[in-house]
C-alpha cells in the first residue's frame, strides 16, 4: 500500500530540482533576449586600462583580458549559445523525424538500407565530423548551425523511426485503412499525433548535447567569429589567463554547466511525466 | 443475380509467404450476402475468419496476398481495383468493426474528430459540417451527451461506449456492407446484448449489409438470416441459420453446436460439457483429405481424399462425404 520511502524522496528531490532547472533556463532565455536591453555595458567597448579584474561596482561581474564587461558578455554569449543549439535541434528534428517516418512507411529493403547508413552516421564521431566540415565551410553562424543541425538528425531519424514501426501496426491504423483513408492522412492523423512526446525528449536531450558540441567548437575557434561573444569561445580565451586571475574563466563554464544540466534534467522529467508506464 | 447481392465472394484464396512454405488461412471460400441481409462467419481461433474479413478490405499485408477469386461487392470487382480507386470504397460503401475498440481508436484524438475523419475523406464537408455529422451520429448510437462525448478521448470511455462510437464511424456514410469482426468479444456480458442489438438496429437503418464474424454460437442464433462455418480456411457448410441449428449437415457444425452449455438441462454430476477434442490443424500441415476427419467422430475412409462442396438440399451446401451420394 505505501509507497516505497526511496520513491517518495526521489520524487520530491525532482521535483525541487525541476523548479530550479526551470528557472535557470528562463533566466538565460530572458538574459539572451534582452540581452541589448538590460545588458549593463556593451559588450564589445574595450577598456585597456581594466582588464581581467574580479566584481567590482561597475563591473558587476568582472572583466575579460579586454576589459570588456563579463555580464554582458555572458548575457550575449547565451544569445548565440541558445540560438545556436535550437536552431540546429530545429533543423536535426526537420531532417530526421520525416525522414524516419517515411523509411518506416516504405520499410523493405529500402528502410533496412537507409537506416544501416544512419546507423553509420550515429556511430561517427561528431566533433571530428564538425570540424572537418566547418574547416571547410569557413566559421560563422549559418554554417555552425547547419553542421550541428546535420550531425544530430540520425538520432531524430532513428527515434522515429523505431517509433513509426510500432505505431504502424496498431490496430487504429489498420481502422483507419479500412476507412480509405491514404498515406498521408495515415502518417499525419495516426503517426505523427502519436508521437510527438516521444520527440519532444529527444528534443530536450539534443538540445543539451548540441550546446555542448557548439561550445565545444567555439572553445577550438571553429564557432562564431570574434568578437561576437560565446560561451565555448570565452571559455577558450579566458582559460590562458587563468593564473593571473581565474574568476573570468569559472563564469562561462558555470552558465554553459547550469544550462546543460538544466536542460537534461527537464528532459528526464519529460519523458518521465509523457512515459505511461512511469506515470502515476 | 448478382442485383440482390450486396457481396459475392467467389473461391477466395489468401496465402502468406513464409520462411517455411506457403500457407492458406483462406483456401477457396465462396459465399454470398444478399442485400440488407445479416451473414454470420463462424469458426474457432485459427479458422481464417478475420484474414477472409481483412481479404475482403484488401487490407492483407506482405508477406500475405490475395491469390485468387474474386470478391464483387454491388457488382464491383474489388481486386481489379486499384489502391486509391480502393480507398474511395473503404469507408463509403464498406465499412470494418474491429474486435477491440480501445486500440481500434486512436488514443490520441477526441472520439468526435474521429467520426468527422470519415466524413471528411469521403464527402466534401467543411470541418465543422462533419462534427455536427459526428454529434448526430453519437446521439443515433445512443450516447447521451453526445456533443460533450464528441470532445473525449477514447480513454475516458466505457468499453461499450468506445464499440458504439466504432460503430458510428462504420456507419458514417451508409456503407453497403459492414464487416464486424467480434465486435462483442471484448466487451463485458451484459454490454455485448445491448451493442449487438444497436448494430442491428444500425444496419437496418442504414440499409447496410452485414457480415458477423464470431465463435458464439448463441450471437449467430440470435441475428443470424444465413450462417457459413469456416474450418481451417475452407467452408464446411452453409445454411440458414433456423435449418443449421435445427439439423446441422456436417460433423464439425454438429459437435460445434453440442458444445454449446445446455442452461436448461437437468443437473446431474455424470452431464459433461461436450468438446471437440484436439485443435485446428496447422496449416502447414494440411495434406490431401477432409480436414476435420482427425477429429471427427465420423470419419471413414473417404475421408482421405478432398470432400468437394455440395448442395445436398437448395439452399444449404456442405463440405462433406457423408452427403455425396
């Protein structure tokens, strides 16, 4: 009859660490939006004279090895690193959810062919990937979102993919054959409606996984040109001075760690709450 | 001939392909429904029941197909047609109820828009014509409330309720034949009366014919105008159903109907309920010869070759030796 106490302790821990996950992330999106509004400084205005120093009245934060304003570095930084990261979870979904669904409709020897070579993509290591494309393609915005956009769509490809199969031979599809109904209408109204829970995780675990490459990709310098600020990219030139002052290192790491975990453990809370089997 | 029939089924043959040979879970069944008329498809678990009604959709899937005969429904040949000329026939002038009603819907959408769907494949309706269409036909299968009904999920449903909206949605554009496919079984006793009458009455509104697909004998009885037996994909006999109850022709039509528990007879410890020893055969064993004869109290030494159907009396055939002269 009661519950077993670890149950209880643990769900009451998600729910707190939920909570505050959930603020973290609408600090950073309110901070990545109004970034020009509230930032305190422009981010980019040098002052030689300021430079690496911790908080201080006018900077509340700190300064980088510019004497540019950490905040509004940071709250920049967020812009790009959010921007990026949907951007290319939009364009990873785009690509791998029809592509999945329509593999899983043809299925034969087409689906077991094309999948094997999604398979093959998962299985590449992604910042390799990255970086040789992004050699190629020169930096900036466009191409950085479309190589993270491309590197994550056989996962969206795969999830719904699997998922497709096992929605296609449910019974209410099979009933909505017998009422004429064609592909299309099959996919939209009995596939598609049946999973986008199962889309919205993977969403959230991509997202997680995509800050993390594009942070990653800045830190090696193949990111969003300078002086555009970025977390990976702060990160990476910070980290040189960090004997003579390490304070103006730890503050894109923690935004970068904060929100990825942030962002994961909302995911987790996701699939808990849409998963029936773990419901209740 | 074929003006009075609403479904002709002639020689039908479904196989599937597998890894160990070709099998037949259809394996030549003819029948006919007239018109307006009730036609139930009876015969145990592996008989070929639902693979004839999904036949009959021409919803069998690969590794399965559709081999040979012809199925001509109000003088349409269905297997000259193509998928999309099929489509315009599937739901309008044939229309399917399946077993169970909670996966049948789709549980993520409101009952209501599931019934508008039909309509909307069908008839050039606007979205809004086709929920009224929807409420109207939840209320006409006795669903009080039906415009708050029409904005549930399948989930927050009875059971019963759930078959009565399937229902509604087979109904939707007045089909010539619907095919139930144990529409009751799932459903709990007292339920499955009140489904099977509203069904009936439902087909005779709607002019519609039906087949009922079933392994309870007391549903056949009950609403039955012809009754065809199925075992082991062929069909062993053919009859109205009064004559069928009253003198069953072939042995597996016989021992079917003794098994069925006599309420009314007195109690006694020696009384056995009666059965059909052993099970369908496989169907990739079926050699040459009467299917049933490894099971039948009457078997003989004909019995080793195929027993062709014959009409021993008009109106009734049988798949049997005893009944060829």
């Amino acid at each position: 009859m009661a519950r077993a106490p670890s149950i209880v302790a643990s769900r009451r821990l998600s729910s707190t660490a939920v909570t505050f996950s959930g603020t973290i992330l609408v600090v950073m999106l309110l901070a990545a939006l109004l970034a020009d509004l509230i930032g305190p400084h422009d981010p980019l205005s040098i002052d030689p004279n300021r430079i690496l120093e911790s908080p201080t009245r006018t900077f509340w934060l700190g300064t980088d090895e510019l004497g540019r304003d950490l905040l509004s570095r940071l709250m920049h930084g967020a812009r790009v690193s959010l921007a990026v990261a949907i951007s290319a979870v939009a364009i990873a979904a785009v690509v791998g959810v029809p592509l999945g669904i329509t593999l899983a409709y043809v299925g034969g020897r087409v689906e077991t062919l094309a999948m094997r070579v999604v398979d093959v993509f998962v299985s590449l290591p992604e910042i390799f990937i990255a970086i040789v494309v992004l050699a190629f393609a020169g930096g900036g915005m466009t191409p950085l979102i479309a190589t993270i956009g491309l590197l994550y769509f056989p996962q969206f490809a795969r999830v719904s993919h699997s998922m497709a199969r096992s929605i296609l031979v449910r019974d209410h599809v099979l009933a909505s054959r017998s009422l004429g109904a064609g592909p299309l209408w099959i996919v939209r109204k009995e596939v598609v409606i049946n999973m986008y829970s199962v889309i919205a995780v993977q969403a959230s675990f991509t997202l997680s996984f995509a800050m993390l490459t594009e942070a990653g990709l800045s830190f090696l310098g193949l990111g969003v040109p300078a002086p555009t600020p970025s977390w990976g990219q702060m990160i990476g030139t910070l980290k040189d001075y960090i004997y003579i002052n390490a304070w103006p290192v730890v503050l894109p790491s923690i935004a970068l760690f904060a929100t990825v975990l942030a962002v994961n453990v909302l995911g987790d809370c996701l699939q808990d709450r849409l998963n029936p089997e773990l419901r209740r | 001939m074929t003006a009075r029939q609403a479904l002709v089924v002639e020689d039908l043959v479904t196989v599937f392909d597998t890894p160990e040979g070709e099998i037949r879970p259809v394996d030549g069944v003819s029948f006919t429904i007239p018109k307006g008329g009730i036609v139930c498809l009876v015969g145990e678990s592996g008989s070929g029941k639902s693979v004839t009604a999904l036949s009959l959709m021409r919803l069998i899937d690969p590794p399965g197909r559709i081999a040979a005969g012809r199925i001509q429904l109000g003088g349409i040949d269905l297997l000259t047609l193509t998928e999309s000329e099929m489509n315009h026939i599937r739901g309008r002038n044939l229309a399917m109820i399946f077993q169970e009603p909670l996966t049948a819907l789709n549980p993520s959408r409101r009952v209501g828009g599931q019934i508008a769907e039909v309509l909307r494949i069908h008839r050039s309706v606007s979205r809004r014509q086709a929920m009224r269409h929807a409420v109207d036909l939840l209320e006409k299968v006795g669903i009080p409330d039906p415009a708050v009904r029409a904005r549930a999920y399948p989930h927050q449903l009875s059971g019963g309720m759930r078959q009565r909206v399937m229902i509604a949605i087979a109904c939707a554009c007045d089909p010539d034949l619907i095919l139930a496919d144990e529409p009751t079984t799932a459903l709990d006793v007292t339920v499955q009366a009140q489904v099977l009458r509203l069904l009936v009455d439902m087909q005779e509104r709607t002019g519609s014919a039906l087949l009922f697909i079933t392994h309870d004998l007391g549903v056949v009885a009950e609403i039955a105008d012809r009754v065809v037996v199925l075992y082991a994909g062929q069909v062993v006999e053919e009859a109205e159903a009064a004559r069928l109850f009253d003198s069953p022709a072939h042995p597996y039509t016989e021992a079917l109907i003794a098994s069925v528990p006599d309420v009314d007879a007195p109690r006694s410890p020696k009384r056995r309920l009666a059965s059909i020893d052993g099970t369908v055969p496989l169907l990739t064993e079926s050699g040459p010869g009467c299917r049933f004869r490894d099971r039948c109290p009457k078997a003989h030494a004909r019995c080793q070759a195929d027993p062709p159907l014959v009409e021993p009396e008009a109106g009734r055939k049988v798949r049997c030796w005893l009944h060829v002269s």
